[in-house]
C-alpha cells in the first residue's frame, strides 16, 4: 500500500528564502513565480521517506515546530564551555573562520553559534577575535550576509575574504599551497562549519569536515589543485595535506560544527580533534542521509527546476544540490568504486563503478540560479530553458557562461518553460531544486514514484549499504 504524505506538515511547508546578494540583486522581487506556485507541485517531506530522522532542535520553518534560537545558543555554549581552549593566550589575536553555506543552509542558528565562539572567547581567554567569513567563488552573487544578518553591529569586527586576495605560502608533504592571508594573520584560528553534505560525490565523507581547508580557506591555484584531485578516496588529499601542515596546526584553536539533517539542526559538536569529530558525525550522517541519495538513483526520468540561491549544480532540494541527482547513477558512499567522474577510457570501465551524468534528467528549468561558476557544461547536457527576461540576461551576460546562449531556450514564463520542457522531454515528473527545508518540492507523479521505491531503499541502506560503508571507513572511524 502506497504511504501517504503528512498533510499537515507538507502543506505548510515553503520554498527557501532568496536573498539579496551582495552585487545588489534583488530575486525575492525580481522573480514572478516559484516552483512551488506550479499546479500539481508538492512538498514531499524527507521524514516521509527517512521516519528515524531526529527531531531538530532548531529548524528555521516553523512548520518543524522548534524555532527558538536560545536552544541552539545554549547548546553552543554548553559546548565552548567543555572545549580546551588553553592554547589561546590572554591578548591573542584570533580568527573565527566563517563559511557562507553555513549562513545559507542554517541561518540565525549559525550565526547564535558563531556569536557565542567569539564571547566565549572574549570572555576566557581575553583574546582579540575577528569574524572572518571565507567566501567562495562567485563573490558578487554570493548573498550578502554581513546585511542580511546585521553582522557588522553583532559582531566588533568582520572582514569578508574571496579567494583573489593576498596569500600566503604553507608547505605540505606534497609541496607548496596558499592559503587566503586575510583568514590566517593571526595568532589562532578557529575553524567552524556545518555537517550537511553539498559535494558528497567529491567527498564520499571521507575527512568531511577539513574540505575548506582545500577549498574556501585557500587561493584560487589551490582550490585548482583540489579539484584535480577528485577520484578514488583522493577528493580530499589537498585539504587534508593542508591541515596536517605546521602552518595550520601551529595556529588551529578547535572547531565548531553545528550538526544537521535536511530538517534543520540536531546539535552542535566541537573538539580540538578535528579528525576525531569528523569521525564522529560520519555515521550518523550516512545514515541520516544515505537513504535520500539512495532514492535519487531510484528516478528513471524528470525535469529538473532551479529555482534556488546557488549557481546551478548546487541548488539544494531536501539537503542535497542538483549535482547529487546528476551523480545519482553510482552509490558514491561505496569506496570501491573507482572515482568521482569518468574520463574518455570509462567506457571500457565496468558498469557502475565510474559515473559521468545521470541521464534521467531529461530538461533544465531555469526559474532562479546564482552566477560566478562555469555552468554553460550543465545547461549544454540536456534541454535547458531559461525563465524571463532578467534571469536570461543574467545568464548570457555571466562572464562564466560562455556560448550559454548557444544552448538555452528563453520561455517568458515558468508555466510555459516547464510545459515545453515537460513536453520534449515526455515526462510529468517534475523536480523543483527550491531549496524548501526538509522536503523535495516534486511533482504528484514523481511524489508517487519516491514513496512507493522507499520501504526498498531503506532496507538496502540499512541491511546493505551503511554496513559497507562503515566497513570501508572503520580505520578511521
């Protein structure tokens, strides 16, 4: 018997927030519809298709009932309190490093977190702290959080840092990389970040938590070098090599994760260990999670819609980025398999081992998507619209997205794109990357396809797939 979604809380439930970014874009006013405002579109609830998610301790909808801030900020201070921050002398200056998907995916609760690290270290060990926020790629479309979450008055100091700014050299086992000098020129540094997955396909939740160490924390040639490094357990060699690195361990003070599931926030973790931390949020978060990544290889066809504040790979649908779903083909979770992307010679590979796209999506809808990354290779792999004249614009004038215009279609509106899109592709399976909290915003057909296959990919997860993966990982977990 096909399982019956919750009224009560999918009803309720709403797409995410579009923020101002920080080259002065307005999408919340700009864009005409969403994707949840389609005929037939509806919220599916994760905890429909994973019932033993835990219940958040702070979610930012109400519709997952606990929205009070004061419990993540007592939480947060119950666990600066039990951390060794011995190695931070009085006058010290410290860092407290920032990442903007932490503002994204966990707002006012990352920044409750963020403000008790810096008082708690105020207060203790009387040091001088900045709030430094790492900023990726893409800075000019990035929202703008200093503004959307008043940083600048809760906070004696914040300084935003891209990766194009002044560097500086570390030496590692495997030779010379720069970090951003902004984030590191003082005497300590405090390391924070959020458990949800993003680039799981690259990770494969091998040392999760030291991936901005190889990414936002560093120049752009560095971040170049980790992104050759995608393959067989390597994703996260650079970051690794530049955490172990005397530079790194000379000046780390700890770190401050808040812990999450697609839902919201179940925890905040922290330890000067930060590999023994990463050990301990990974089994949970498998299984958390693993059933969600599961279920995507289960769509045999759709049409996906980005209608989220991240350039198109990663807009975000029940906690995971369009990129998942493109990646769905192979469980990536599974160390056997060979690497993250196929090359020329992956045809002679054997089936499932080696993924490339997962051709069940049949057409792009662009409704909304941020610029600043390469994204004309995503729009070329299949049927891609583009909604309205602003949106188009941004996207054909993107100094990323060049020749995109050779491989998009304009549609003056969401309802007609969607209708072409679903037409040419053949399908009624629609699949909304909106970024509503706790929930993939889908079509009624595509609602149905997911509950039936989901009492099947619990049992292979939990009988299976997490057995193996936790196998393949207890060296270091």
């Amino acid at each position: 018997m096909t399982q019956q979604l919750t009224p009560s809380l999918a009803e309720k439930l709403l797409p995410g927030e579009l923020f101002t970014t920080w080259n002065g874009r307005t999408p919340a006013t700009t864009i005409a519809m969403r994707a949840a405002d389609l005929p037939g579109m509806q919220a599916l609830p994760i905890r429909e298709l994973v019932p033993w998610l835990p219940e958040p301790l702070w979610s930012a909808d109400p519709a997952y009932g606990k929205t009070d801030l004061e419990l993540i900020r007592k939480a947060a201070r119950e666990r600066v309190q039990a951390m060794d921050w011995s190695k931070i002398k009085a006058r010290s200056r410290v860092n407290v490093l920032a990442n903007p998907h932490g503002f994204f995916m966990a707002g006012e609760s990352y920044v409750v977190m963020l403000e008790e690290i810096v008082a708690h270290i105020q207060q203790t060990r009387n040091a001088r702290v900045k709030l430094c926020i790492a900023e990726s790629m893409g800075h000019i479309e990035n929202a703008d959080w200093v503004k959307t979450y008043n940083l600048e008055e809760r906070f004696e100091k914040v300084v935003e840092v891209p990766q194009c700014g002044a560097g500086i050299e570390v030496d590692t086992q495997l030779g010379k990389f720069w970090l951003m000098q902004p984030l590191f020129n003082a005497d300590f540094f405090v390391h924070t970040h959020i458990t949800e997955m993003r680039e799981a396909y690259i990770h494969r939740m091998r040392d999760r938590l030291v991936k901005p160490f190889g990414m936002s924390y560093v120049r752009l040639e560095t971040r170049s070098a980790y992104h050759f490094g995608y393959g067989p357990r390597t994703g996260q060699l650079i970051s690794r090599l530049i955490f172990d690195s005397d530079f790194i361990q000379q000046r780390y003070a700890g770190s401050v994760v808040l812990d999450m599931t697609p839902e919201g926030v179940i925890g905040v973790e922290g330890d000067f260990d930060l590999l023994a931390l990463d050990r301990r949020i990974t089994e949970r978060t498998l299984r958390n999670y693993g059933v969600v990544f599961g279920l995507l290889s289960e769509i045999d066809e759709c049409v996906a819609i980005l209608d989220s504040q991240y350039p198109s790979i990663y807009t975000y649908s029940g906690g995971v980025i369009l990129n998942s779903l493109y990646y769905a083909d192979v469980d990536y979770f599974d160390l056997d398999n060979l690497a993250a992307y196929n090359g020329p010679e992956a045809a002679t590979r054997e089936s499932g081992l080696v993924y490339g796209r997962n051709k069940a999506i049949k057409a792009l809808v662009v409704n909304y998507m941020t610029g600043g990354l390469p994204q004309t290779p995503t729009l070329q792999k299949q049927p891609s619209y583009v909604v309205g004249k602003d949106m188009y614009s941004w996207v054909v004038n993107d100094p990323s997205n060049t020749y995109a215009e050779d491989c998009i279609t304009y549609s003056p509106d969401l309802p007609s794109a969607v209708a072409a899109a679903c037409a040419q592709a053949g399908t009624d399976k629609v699949f909304a990357f909106d970024n509503t909290q706790g929930a993939f915003r889908v079509s009624e057909s595509l609602a149905k396809l997911l509950l039936e296959r989901a009492p099947k990919v619990r049992d292979e997860v939990l009988n299976h797939r997490l057995p193996k993966w936790l196998a393949q990982r207890r060296p270091v977990i």
